[in-house]
C-alpha cells in the first residue's frame, strides 16, 4: 500500500516530466520554425526590373537639384482628401498650382488647377492579381493622350521579371522590358514600339551586378549608339556613405561624359550629397526633415569652369499641417 507522501511525491515527479515534455517540445517548434525562415531568408529572390538598372546612381546624380524656391502645404480632411498647395518661382518666373487627392483602397482620383487656368484629373487604379502581379492604370483629362496603362510581374518567375506599358490613346507606345537572373546578377532588355510610326523607337539591353556593398550596371542604349557605365559603392553597412560615377560613351562620334557623386546620411534628420560632372558642374544638395512628411532642401550649384558667374542657390520647403 503506498503511503499519502510518496503519492504525492510520484504525482509532482510526473507533473514535472510532463511540464519538461512540453517545454522541450515547445522549444522544438520555436526551433524549427526559426530554421524554416532563416532558409526563407536565404532563399534568392528573382532578378529586379530593368527600369531599376543603375537607378540608384542615377537618383544620386540627378534627383532633387535644382535652383528654384519652392513652397509646399500639405493638409488632410478628416475625410481623407489631400490638397497640397504649391507656388515655385524660377529665375523671374513664378507659378502656382493647387491640387486635391483622395485615395480608396487600390483606387486614387487626383485634381489639379494652375495659375494658367488648366485643369486635369487623373484616375488612378491599381490591383494585385496575384502576389508579384501589379496592374495599374492611370487616366487624365484632358490631356489624355498622357494616360497608361503598366503591367508588372515581379518575382512572378523565379528567375525573371516582366512589365509591359502602354498608352491609351489612338497611336499608343508600347514598352515592354524583361529581365532575366538573380538578385545578384540579371540580364535586361527594354524596347518601345510607335503604333504611329509603325517602328522601334528605343531599344536598350543591359547587365546589372550587386550585392551589399556595390552595384555596376552597364547598358546600351539609343539603339546600340550610347553605352552607358554606372557604378555604387556604399560604405559601412547601412549605407551611411555612398559614392557613385558614371562614364557615358556616345559611339558614333566618340565623346564621352564623366558624373561622378557622394551622399552622406548625417544624421536620422538630415541628408547630404554633391556630384560633379566632366562640364564642370558641381552640385551640392542639403535635405533636412523638420518633421515626417516636412523638410526643408537647400541646393547650389557652381560652374568651376567659369569662376566668375554667381553661383545659384534654390530653396524648397514642403509643410504638411
């Protein structure tokens, strides 16, 4: 007969073997299942659009320069509507616009009216068929010679990427560009077809090379006359320090272009980046975050070719209230 004592003592021996059973199982679980998404980690991802070949280096070189002034408000109804209101002013130029945007679920209608007396809307429709397929359509009036319609598959294929674009008008361009590899190296081809002319208007090839640190890309275009050469390199790892140049060679009458630039994340609010072209352009750009969805660009640029000139400077503040 077994005394009260050691029933006790067999009920807590079994009560811990099966609190350790479970435990152990649990962490199992927790195991395999941080096993099962460091492989989808690992997994590559298929190859990037060809509209993104050197995109990175073209944005530093080219995005955000300018010597206008510029000031922007943006405010938001309680209903949703976005009106943003916008007066530039360049050299003894000045204009102004307003324009009102309402967003619903994949579907966006947006309004404009300038000091010129225009107005154009802009429908706006975008779905997802399936995961790595976007469709969108935009729709303006009355220039609605502007409207398209693009059609992505993305990481559709697992090694390649597919987009095609197409205007709604009565002599559309069609623009189809595909890419096929990795994410780590992918060949690339774009070409646009005139309806109008009955004939290929551009036609670009390229490859693309990355990986954490650096990103070449080279592309032919204007159909086979322009050979292009970019190249990015980022510094420490979250890209705090980035340098990028650019060689431009023009095969029909052997002239080339050289561009060349550096961005520098100063902080959490405040970006700084200049380039320098071969023409002697040097460009200097100071962005600054006074709040989310507000900042405040300062731009200047020199000519060190002709020392003289008085160098340019442009302002632009954006507010959203």
């Amino acid at each position: 007969m077994t005394e009260p004592g050691n029933i006790r003592t067999l009920t807590s021996t079994a009560a811990g073997q099966e609190f350790a059973t479970v435990a152990n199982s649990q962490r199992r679980k927790k195991k395999r299942s941080k096993t099962s998404q460091r492989h989808k980690k690992q997994e590559p991802a298929g190859p990037r659009l060809f509209s993104d070949f050197g995109k990175f280096a073209n944005d530093l070189l080219t995005k955000g320069y300018g010597h206008h002034q510029l000031l922007s408000i943006t405010t938001q109804s309680c209903i949703g509507v976005i009106v943003t209101s916008r007066a530039v002013r360049h050299r003894r130029r000045s204009s102004a616009d307003i324009g009102a945007r309402y967003d619903y679920n994949n579907a966006a209608i947006q309004v404009n009216f300038d000091t010129r007396s225009s107005i154009s809307t802009a429908f706006t429709f975008g779905a997802r068929i399936l995961p790595s397929t976007n469709i969108k359509a935009s729709l303006i009036f009355p220039e609605y010679s502007s409207s398209n319609l693009n059609l992505k598959f993305h990481q559709f294929f697992r090694n390649a990427a597919l987009s095609i674009s197409a205007g709604l008008n009565q002599s559309p361009d069609l623009t189809l560009s595909t890419t096929i590899g990795t994410s780590s190296i992918a060949l690339g081809m774009q070409s646009k077809y005139n309806a109008a002319y009955r004939s290929f208007t551009q036609i670009d090839a390229g490859i693309s090379v990355t990986n954490r640190g650096h990103d070449a890309s080279i592309i032919l275009a204007g159909k086979g006359d322009i050979l292009r050469l970019t190249y990015a390199c980022h510094f420490r790892r979250p890209r705090k320090i980035s340098a990028v140049a650019e060689v431009t060679r023009r095969l029909s009458n052997k002239k080339n272009s050289l561009a060349v630039g550096v961005s520098c994340i100063v902080d959490k609010l405040t970006t700084a980046k200049a380039t320098l072209n071969n023409c002697g352009k040097l460009q200097a750009l100071l962005v600054h975050k006074i709040k989310p969805n507000s900042s405040l660009n300062i731009c200047g640029e020199f000519d060190v070719k002709a020392l003289d000139k008085i160098p340019r400077i442009g302002l632009a503040l954006a507010l959203a209230l």
